[in-house]
C-alpha cells in the first residue's frame, strides 16, 4: 500500500526547488519543466540559476529563477512569497540544499573556537536547518490547500500537494568521514518522518511527504571523495529515480537499490555486528 499519493501528472503543478542551481536539483527541474510543471528554482547564486533556467526557457518551458539562502530563514520567507506570486501558488516543495565535508574524530582540536565545529555547525545548517525552514513556510499553505479540498464537495480525487525533502543513505547510521553530514542528515530522515505522520492524514486529502535517500551521485559535492564510490550514478539517473519514486507512492524513495539495499540490510544489525561490517565495507 502507497504512503503516499502518486505523483505522476505534473502537467501544470507548481512545483519550488530549493538547491536547483546545479547537481540533482538541476536535473530535476528540468524533468519536471519538461513534463509540463511550472518551476521555480532557487539556490544562492543567481547567475548559477541563470544558467539552469535560460536553456529550459529557450524550449518555451517555465522556469523562474528565484535566488534564496537555505541557512537564511527570513530570506526563505520572502523567496517563499515571490515564487507564490509568480507561479499563482506552490503545490509541491522540493528541498535539495545540501553541503558536504568529511570530518574524522581526530580532525577536532577542542575549545569552542574549534573550526571543525563550525563545521559540523554549518553541515546542520544546510542540510536540516535549512528543510525545516523551507518545512515552516510551506506546511501551513499546503495544510489549508488540503483541509479545502477535503471540505469541499468532489468527484474526483483531490490535487496532489506537499513536501519533498532530499537527504541521503549517509544518515541511516553512522558512517566514517561523515560525523557532521550524515547526523545532518539523520536528523533530517526523522524530521521527514514526523511531518509524515502529523500531515498525511484522512483529513488531508492528497498531501504528501516524500524523503528521498540517493547513495553516491555524481556532483560537486562528490567530486572531492578520495575514496572508491560503489554504484556512482549521474545526475540525470537520480533525477529520473527521484520522478519515478514521486509516482510510486513510496515515502523513502532510495537508490540506487544494488547499493542502498545494503546500507538498508545495515540499519537491522545489532551494533556488535554493525561496526565489524561498515569496517569492512569501508575498508576503515
């Protein structure tokens, strides 16, 4: 049974990124403008989005780049209501900031000034702080959208609606070099398991809330690994994954599978087997 509503037609939907600007975010906007959604992209850098949206806008596809910081919670805010006004509305949130540095144990040298914790802090800004700011401001117009049609007399089944929150198999459990990212990233599989549970209810009728958990993709934020990747994908490939698990219902949308089946065989272990198997996967 489906945890979610299928998103499968995205003809017309007003569809908000946020981290679109390169990587999975940019794939993804333009599958999702090519199949018929108006979007609205976001990420610090508007000369980045610029690049993204002007090829897309060349083929008489919708796509309007809206500059926002995701550690800036006001500045999400006032994008928030810019995208609102330039699409008519916002049914689907997708959430795909993210920053990635490995930190060791050994790498911290203590005191407050510490600037690996200034790290850690900067990792947690990013890629949970950020979705649980983007989370706030659009949980209350998608409650209201949904609570409407739920009122309202129908015939057919309601709009499609909600919240997409991009994190990653890193925050399954804990992982070598990622001691500030994948906590990151476990706080935010937990939040997106909450909203869940509050938002995708009888009385909510069409709204939705999706994690989606690559494994290793191809970006910026890879590029820098000094380790071998197991089943490294493109951008294009987990931009197709994350349409594909949209339409499927599934709540945590993972891939790919012949790589996060494993981690999620992982997340059973009792810890006396988990760290001599993670160990030996890792080779640390």
């Amino acid at each position: 049974m489906a945890c979610n509503p299928k998103l499968r037609d995205w003809a017309g939907r007003r569809v908000w990124l946020l981290g679109a600007s390169s990587g999975i975010g940019a794939a993804l906007a333009a599958h999702l403008a090519g199949a018929g959604a108006r979007v609205a992209i976001s990420g610090r850098r508007r000369e980045a989005l610029e690049a993204v949206a002007a090829p897309l806008r060349g083929r008489g596809l919708t796509v309007i780049p809206v500059p926002a910081d995701a550690s800036d919670a006001a500045g999400l805010a006032a994008a928030r209501d810019q995208v609102a006004a330039a699409l008519g509305g916002i049914d689907i949130g997708i959430y795909l900031a993210g920053d990635y540095v490995p930190l060791r144990a050994w790498d911290f040298a203590g005191g407050a000034a510490d600037p690996v914790l200034a790290q850690v802090e900067r990792l947690n800004r990013v890629n949970f702080l950020g979705a649980a700011a983007f989370a706030a401001c659009l949980v209350p117009g998608l409650l209201d959208a949904a609570r409407a049609e739920g009122d309202a007399a129908r015939t057919s089944p309601p709009p499609t609606c909600g919240l997409v929150l991009v994190g990653s198999v890193a925050g399954y459990r804990g992982l070598p070099k990622a001691l500030g990212y994948g906590a990151a990233k476990a706080a935010l599989i937990h939040f997106a398991e909450g909203l869940h549970l509050d938002l995708v209810r009888p009385e909510n009728p069409g709204l939705g809330v999706w994690l989606v958990s690559p494994g290793f993709v191809a970006t910026r934020l890879t590029a820098g690994n000094d380790f071998a990747m197991p089943a490294l994908i493109g951008e294009d490939e987990a931009a197709r994954a994350i349409v594909a698990g949209l339409a499927s219902g599934a709540f945590d949308i993972h891939f790919p599978k012949r790589f996060t089946g494993w981690l999620k065989f992982a997340r059973l272990l009792p810890y006396r087997l988990y760290f001599p198997f993670i160990r030996r996967l890792t080779g640390e």
